[in-house]
C-alpha cells in the first residue's frame, strides 16, 4: 500500500498529534497521506449528498484510516460504503472491537500496511426503511445495528414484530435492535443479547427492556426480512413523535403513530484490514478483561 486517506476524529485527538504523526511516518517512508477532519464536515451534508463519495477520497486510494473509536469507524464505513476501499480502525477510545490497532502498536500497523502484510475481511452491513403510510421516507446501511427505541418520557412503546411477512411476537419494551454479527458486541450485548462472531452471516434481534418474564433474543438467518410496527400510542390521531429509528447509533429520524421499520441483509459490504491472528474469542476475551 502507498496512497492513503486518514479521517480523524478531534474529540479522540485535538491536537492532531497523533493524525501528524501517522501522516509524517507515512510520508517518509514514501507513501502519500491525505487528512480529513471528521468535525469539519456537517452530518447532515453526508447523509444528504447524493454524491457516490461524500467524503471525497481520493480514486487511487488504497487503505482509509480511521482515528478515534468504534463511532467514527462505524459513520466513516457508511460514508464510503461505495468505493470498495478497505478501512483500517485506529482506536484512540477506550474499548473498540471494530478498531483494529491500539496506539501504542501504531508503527507496527503501519510497517505491515506498507509491506503489504494484512488480511481483509467482509463484514455484512444491514440496510434499513422508515415506512409511512405505505411510503419509505427514510433509509440507510449500518454495520453494527439498527435500532428502534423511545425517545423523551420514560415510557414502553408497543411493538409488533414479524419475519417473512409472519407476525413472530408483540412487545412493550424500550425497543428493538437488530443488530449484525459485527454489532453482537454492540448495544445487542449489553441488552442481553447473544455474542457472535464476526464473520458470520445473520440477524440478530434483541428487545430492550421488555415488560415480560420470557422474552429471548431471536437469531435469524440473512435471507430474512424483518418488521418492526409501532404501535398506536395514544386513543386520538394526533401522532405522537416520541420514538425513534437509529442507525449504528448516530443517525436518527423520529418515528410516529403506526410507522414501520423493514430491514434486511444489505447487498453491500465493508471491507476491513486485519493484522493480527488473535482470533475473535481471545480478542473478545482481552477486550471485555480490560474492562472489568
């Protein structure tokens, strides 16, 4: 590898410091770095654009680098779900599964790059719709999760839940993820649900909180299709926006009286580099370890 692009976080680095001195080692060693700042572009103008690369990389990119934590890997793998670059996570965080390089191991990362000595891996991504009267209003990809939840009073919604165009079950809950095997470590686990590995290929849906004794993650296979419907909120029609559709934990868009959520397997995929071949157990292991 020798052309690369580096998005940076600058909450995770304020100063650019450690964003220079990957740029600098890069460049001396005659590989060429182009620098994006994550703050310095609008949200809004990403999710918006109707360019095929809003983040404007260039072609001949071999490798994206991406400093901060999972967060700003998982908004900068959307970005550039398009253009079949591999990303290469550089946790400045506390506990990332998704960032591949610690900081303290930044050089190494970086020799095995330009030796071309790395693995990539296929992650699947999930791909979403905000139903409305029968109109999709809104949709997106997420690699890890896609999450309905309420927003404002602290109040369980009601939800139905089918697959395949079959009712499977009806919730009062906090809400519902439906999370990617990459996503497994995510909220899902934090919420109870199963840890899965990475590699694999399926849908986990989670509820949150749920008003019952009995109520289990279910593991469905990627062919499926899922439906969320919520339910109505209130006796009148007045609608009531006090939930909410999530997308990898950053995206949102307000959900209302007798909305839909349809989610599948996305046909797009992201690429991941890896270089270490601590398999996913022992990484899982160190991981939640360091976090007791």
């Amino acid at each position: 590898m020798k052309r690369f692009f580096i998005v940076t976080n600058l909450v995770k680095d304020p100063m650019q410091e450690t964003t220079g001195y990957i740029k600098e080692f890069l460049e001396e060693r005659g590989a060429k770095a182009e620098v994006l700042i994550r703050d310095a572009i609008s949200k809004h103008e990403l999710y918006e654009s109707k360019e095929r690369n809003p983040l404007l990389v260039p072609d001949d990119t071999d490798c994206i680098l991406v400093l901060g934590g999972d967060g700003t890997l998982l908004q900068a793998a959307r970005d550039t779900l398009r253009l079949d670059i591999p990303l290469l996570g550089i946790n400045l965080g506390r506990m990332g599964f998704l960032a591949e390089v610690e900081k303290g191991r930044i050089d190494q990362a970086l020799e095995h790059l330009l030796a071309d000595d790395y693995e990539v891996e296929d992650r699947m991504l999930l791909y979403g719709e905000l139903i409305r009267d029968g109109e999709v209003i809104a949709a997106a990809h997420a690699l890890n999760d896609i999450v309905t939840t309420r927003r404002g009073p602290l109040m369980v919604l009601p939800f139905d839940l089918s697959v395949n165009s079959q009712k499977l079950a009806s919730y009062f809950a906090d809400g519902i993820i439906v999370s990617t095997p990459t996503g497994s470590t995510g909220y899902n686990l934090s919420a109870g649900g199963p840890i899965v590995n990475p590699k694999a290929s399926l849908l986990v849906v989670s509820p949150i909180c749920p008003h019952t004794l009995n109520t289990r993650s279910i593991v469905l296979s990627p062919e499926d299709e899922v439906l969320i419907s919520l339910g109505k909120l209130q006796a009148d029609k007045t609608p009531l926006q006090n939930a909410e559709i999530t997308f990898d934990g950053s995206l949102s868009y307000p959900m209302e009286n007798r909305d839909q959520i349809r989610i599948k397997k996305s046909d797009r995929k992201i690429r991941l580099i890896r270089l270490s071949s601590m398999s996913f157990l022992k990484v899982l292991h160190e991981k939640m370890r360091d976090d007791e």
